[in-house]
C-alpha cells in the first residue's frame, strides 16, 4: 500500500522538486500551495504524513497543524529556527534541507506501520 | 601865615583838571562857560556848548522837567540832586546828575554835573536780573540770623504759605526734617563765613508734602563787611527727581525681566566707543556690575572664543558701516575663561539720517545648545536603533525569502542524478536555479543598502521611486505572510535630495503599519502611489483601512502615541518619521476626503532624471 505524504509550501516550486524526487511506487506525494485546500483534502483523506512550512500565505504552519486531524504525524518546515511555535510537531526541520533526512523520516514511518490488510482508506 | 594853595588861580586849576563837569549857565539859558571835562564827556567842542542854548542838548523827553528845575532854581530854592539825559555828539545820550546854584548878584547858575551814564547803566542791568530772578526762581531774603525778611510769588506758590504767614518767620518754617542735622549745619557754617553755598534741599510745603529744590544762598555784605542779608535762590526740582525715581524703577524692572528671562541689554556708542551693558550682560560674561563702569568695545569683542571674535567683529562692522542687522549663535568665553553659547543680535540706531548707536540683546543659550546637541545625538541613536528593531522584525521575513530561494536550488542539486539523462528537464532546472539565485541577491543587496548606517547630514540624490522598490523587496515577506498585496502606481522617476537609508525607513514604516493596519478586514490591499504635482513629488500610502478618526489624527505624529499594544513594536514611532521628514523639508499628513485611510508625504521635487534613450 502506497503511503500518502501532503507537502504544503506557498513557494510552488519547492512543492515540484520535493514531489518529483520522493514519488514513488511506495510514496504518494501530494503537494500544496494553499493551507486551506490543504486542510480540506486533509480532513477528505487524511494523509500517513504531513509536512508543513511555517511561513505560509495567509496563516502559519502551526495554525494549519491545529486545523488538522490530531493523530497525522505532523513536520515542521522552517526557514527560521527561531520562530515561535505553538503546535508540538513531531519534527521540526531546517530549510533548506537534505532529502536524505526526508528520506530517513519517510522510511521509519513505513518501518514502523504495519501493512495494511484490505480495509480501504482511512 | 598864608594858605600856599589857596590861590585864585587854584580855582582855576580845580576848573581844569575837574573830571566832573562844572560850569556857568547865564540868564539867557546858553552856558557861559564850560570846563574841559564837558568836551570830553561830551564830544561838543567848546564852541558847539557856547553857542547853542543849553536847552537843546538836553533829551527831549528830559526838556520840560529841565526847565522847571531851573525856574525853580532860579526863583532861589535850593534844590538837591537833578538828573537829566545830555546828547552827545555821536547822537547817544549820558546820564547826568546835577547839582547848582544860583548866584543872586548875576543871575548865573554854577553847576556841577557828574556822569552816571556808566553806573545808572549797572543799576538798570542789576534791575533787571533781579526782575528775572523774582519771576523765574524761588526767591527770599532772610537777615543775618535766618528770619525771612522777603518773598516773591513763587515763594509763596511752591510752599503754600501766603506772605503774610512767612514773613518774619524761621527760615525752619520749610524744614521737611529729612536732612540729618549736619546737613544744615554745614550750610550755615559756609554761609556765615561769607561763601556762597549751593545744593539740593527737600522742603515740606504747608499741607505736609514735600518738594524738592536746588538752592543758592549768597551772603550780602554791608558796607561795614559785615553780613547783613542772605539772599536764598531756589529752582524746583520736584518733577526732576520724581523723572529720576521712575527712570530707576524702570531700570530695576528692565534688569529684573532680564535676568528673569536671562537676556542682557547692550548698546554701543560708535563715537566713543563706550558699551553700556545692563546687569545681565554682566552676568553673562561673569563680571560684576559696576556702577558707572563703561566697557570699550575690544573689552567686549575680548569677551568671544578665537573662532567667534571675527564673526561678531564682522557683524559689528557692517551695522556700523552699512545699518546692517545682526544675529547670531556664538560661543563666548567669559572673564572666568568659561565657555557658553549665547544669542546676540544687533541693530544701527539712526539720528538725523547718521548711525549714532548700535544696540541689542545678548541671551545665555548654553544649556538650550547643550540639549540641543544632546537632542540630535539622541536623535541619531534613535534612528540607529529603530533601524536595528526594523531589521529585527526584517530579518524573519528576511530568512524566508533567502532560505526558499536556497531549497529550490538545494533540492535541485539534490535531485540532480534523477533527471541527468533528461536534457529539458535539465534546461528547466538550470532556469530555475538562475532565479533563485536572483532571488537571493535582491534581498542581499536590499539588506545590504538599508543596513548601511545614517550619515549625518550626508543627503544625495536618489530617485524616489527606487527608493520605493527596495522598500517593497524588503517588506514583501510580511506582505505575502499576511496575504496582502501590495502594488505601486508609479507616475514619476524625479529625484529628491535625501538620506536614503532614512527615507526607505519611512516608506518601510508605512507598509508595515499598512499591513498590520488591514490584517483584520476581510479586503487586505496596499497601495502605494507616486507622482508629481508642480515642484513637489508625492508619494502616498494608502491601504484597505476605513480611515484613521479626526480625534486621533492629530496626535497621530506625537512621540509615545501608539493604537498597537506593546509586544507588536513597529520599531519606528510615526513621531521619529516625522522628525526624519521634517529634516528633509517634506510634509506627511493624512489625505482628508478618502474613504480608505491615506498617508500622504510631500518632497521638494530636485530635479526630474533625464531619460537617456
């Protein structure tokens, strides 16, 4: 089962190169330039993993965080570390950032989730 | 034993040598004979006097009473001293006192005449200044021991009292009690050893006020050399001394306003050369005021420091020569050796069409300098500071928009293997690569200009609407994190002569305020426009607001007003805008008549960028 990864940044750019890199035939990436689109397809189909740039048109990562499912394990994309951050992410990664760490996080996810038998998407 | 000078011919010689005039008048009114001494007092010769009856030489007013002095005469009374007027022969008359008798045997009259002209002369003379005296002055007599003998009207006029009530009165009878006892003393002592004695006496008047007088008392001598009289001349004084009394009040309020006020007076007579200060000048330079003390002009322009002495002596020299006024901010340096700013100014005062004096003020502005200076310099700091606090709130926006740009390229470089074999891809991402790397210099280079430090006083020309685009670069981070789109309707490249770092902090200030101004409204937009109007260029923000109220738009640029709460610094107060504004001549006021709130600045237009092509 292909596991679903939301990718929400307003540079448009960045959200191509991260999804052209990390789709796969294990990974489903899904990419975003609006927070609340995000949040709709979020709430629709909820993704395995969630990752989020703080600095986003219109609200921050944090405010998105809150908006969405608890139980998504949710990162943090930053360009600046120093940032006030309301919302306990399980990750917070520095931009720019190696897609080997991106790698690592996406692969202990899949390692740690058991397959799924049947049952249809969440 | 014979009398040796009692000869007939004596007599003869008496007739002679006679200075007064003697002579014989017969029966038929013509002299019969005349003595020397009547030619020369006269000027008639002999001949003249002989053959004229003696009548014609008489004045004619004096003639009538002339002839019946002679008709009595002759009748035989004996009559004293006559006086009539003789023509001389230059057509004056003299004064002649007679005395004659008649001898009954031939009817002859023998006269004695003497020539008063000289003296009647002194008398008239004598008369007629003592006229003057009993009109003009204050006039009494008092004998020897001070009992008033006389007075004149104006005695009587000045003290109240009538004649009646003086005469034979002390001369105490005027005492106003407020000279010590010494005073008189000393008086009658001069007078009573014959000298005269002259000074000023405060007299009290019948109802009790006093007046004042200046007084001459003269000792009058008898013919024994004693002292007989003594004549008392006085001129009121009393409107002299109250003009005195005011004229010091006047001056003590004039010092007492200016050392309030800390400004001294001073004013130079160009002839002389004499400065005439007022206390406070004095203060001023550290020197006491002393009375009747006159500095000269070197001793006052000494007073300056080396760089101020020939600025004042310019300044000096112009409104001597040409009424030119002055004023000026200079350092002095008093008799102490302290130095202080101070303002003097000067101005030429006129006199018949000549410049006569010069005068002016001189105010001790040390401490308002001092502040002054400290004011700029705390200025500067602010400015330096608000600039550091605007980077602060900068440099989050700042750090996005250079760390998106490096994970475009990172990710690229990163994904490079993947699509090595894909040449368009390739093509694409090398684009890419470019822009961001574009991307990055703008911000750096935008960094780099706001950072740089404020000259003081180092204005260049720039052009406005550059200034404008960096501000915007700089600012875009906020904008795009507040989804609020801020565009720019240019109508102008002209130049203006400026700070630059400052003035993009003002445009930075506004869009900030802007944009945190709409987060709230449902409509977010900020607008900013540039165009010119006559010699001024106008540059306007304006946002999505409703409007800013009348109440608070006029503490709106006042230091420490603020509708934020303290956490959302804006790091630059609108008053620090301002003040930068203010110092580059330009106006920023709220547009009146907008629906949408508006901030308007106004720039003296220096001149418009000549296109090239």
């Amino acid at each position: 089962m292909k596991i679903s990864v939301y990718y929400l940044d307003d540079e448009e750019k960045i959200c191509e190169i991260f999804a052209e890199f990390f789709n796969s035939e294990r990974v489903q990436v899904s990419t975003f330039i609006d927070a609340n689109e995000a949040i709709e397809a979020s709430n629709k189909n909820a993704p395995d993993l969630f990752f989020i740039d703080y600095q986003l048109s219109g609200m921050t990562g944090d405010e998105v965080a809150f908006a969405v499912e608890p139980s998504i394990p949710k990162m943090l994309v930053t360009g600046d570390l120093t940032s006030q951050c309301k919302y306990n992410f399980e990750k917070v990664i520095a931009k720019p950032y190696k897609f080997s760490e991106i790698q690592k996080i996406i692969d202990s996810y899949c390692t740690s989730k058991p397959s799924l038998a049947g049952g249809g998407f969440r | 034993m014979q009398n040796k000078f009692a000869k007939f011919d004596d007599f003869e010689i008496f007739f002679n040598m006679s200075q007064d005039m003697l002579c014989i008048a017969g029966t038929d009114d013509f002299f019969k004979k005349v003595n020397p001494a009547f030619r020369r007092t006269l000027g008639h010769s002999d001949e003249e006097l002989l053959t004229k009856p003696f009548i014609e030489f008489v004045h004619p007013d004096d003639t009538l009473a002339t002839l019946d002095k002679i008709k009595e005469l002759r009748s035989g009374s004996l009559t004293g001293y006559f006086e009539n007027r003789y023509r001389h022969k230059n057509g004056s008359y003299r004064i002649f006192s007679w005395s004659a008798s008649l001898d009954r045997e031939s009817g002859g009259l023998y006269c004695v005449a003497r020539d008063l002209t000289a003296i009647r002369h002194t008398e008239s003379q004598l008369h007629q200044i003592n006229k003057a005296l009993h009109n003009e002055a204050i006039v009494a007599v008092t004998d020897s021991a001070g009992t008033i003998t006389e007075v004149n009207e104006k005695f009587c006029q000045i003290s109240g009292y009538s004649e009646a009530e003086l005469i034979g009165q002390n001369h105490r009878i005027i005492n106003s009690g407020v000279h010590p006892k010494h005073f008189f003393q000393q008086m009658w002592k001069t007078i009573s050893a014959g000298k005269s004695w002259s000074g000023m006496i405060e007299n009290r008047c019948k109802d009790g006020t006093h007046y004042f007088v200046y007084t001459i008392i003269t000792p009058i001598f008898d013919a024994q050399g004693k002292i007989s009289n003594y004549f008392w001349i006085r001129f009121d004084t009393t409107k002299h001394i109250e003009l005195k009394s005011i004229f010091k009040k006047h001056l003590a309020i004039l010092n007492e306003m200016g050392s309030i006020a800390k400004v001294g007076g001073w004013e130079l007579d160009i002839k002389t050369g004499n400065l005439t200060w007022t206390d406070e000048t004095f203060r001023i330079f550290e020197l006491e005021p002393k009375l009747g003390y006159s500095p000269i002009l070197p001793e006052g322009l000494e007073l300056y420091t080396e760089q101020s002495k020939p600025i004042i002596e310019k300044a000096i020299n112009r409104a001597i020569e040409f009424g030119e006024s002055y004023s000026l901010e200079l350092q002095a340096k008093t008799a102490k050796g302290n130095v202080l700013w101070v303002y003097t100014n000067g101005k030429a005062n006129y006199i018949d069409g000549k410049i006569i004096t010069l005068s002016g003020t001189i105010q001790d502005i040390d401490l308002r300098k001092i502040n002054e200076q400290k004011y700029e310099l705390e200025r500067m700091k602010s400015i330096q500071n608000a600039k550091l606090a605007s980077l602060g709130e900068l440099s989050a926006g700042i750090a996005h928009e250079i760390n998106n740009p490096l994970s475009i390229i990172s990710g690229i470089a990163q994904s490079f293997p993947k699509f090595l074999s894909n040449p368009e891809k390739l093509n694409a991402y090398a684009g890419e690569i470019e822009k961001s790397c574009d991307r990055i210099s703008r911000i750096v280079s935008s960094l780099k200009k706001f950072s740089r430090s404020s000259d003081e006083n180092n204005k260049t020309l720039h052009c406005l609407r550059d200034i404008a685009h960096e501000a915007i670069i700089l600012t875009e981070a906020k904008s795009k994190r507040h989804a609020t789109a801020v565009s720019f309707a240019c109508r102008s490249d002209a130049l203006i002569m400026c700070d630059v770092g400052e003035i993009e902090q003002v445009i930075i200030n506004l869009i900030n305020n802007a944009i945190d101004a709409v987060c709230e409204l449902p409509e977010k937009w900020v607008e900013l426009i540039l165009f010119e109007q006559g010699n001024h260029l106008v540059f306007k923000v304006r946002d999505s607001g409703p409007g800013i109220s009348p109440d608070i738009q006029d503490q709106l640029f006042d230091p420490f007003f603020t509708t934020k709460n303290a956490e959302k610094g804006t790091g630059l107060g609108l008053s620090i805008t301002k003040g930068i504004l203010d110092e580059h001549k330009a106006t920023i006021s709220i547009e009146q008549g907008e629906s949408n709130t508006c901030f308007m600045i106004e720039f003296e237009k220096y001149r418009t960028e000549k296109n090239e092509n």
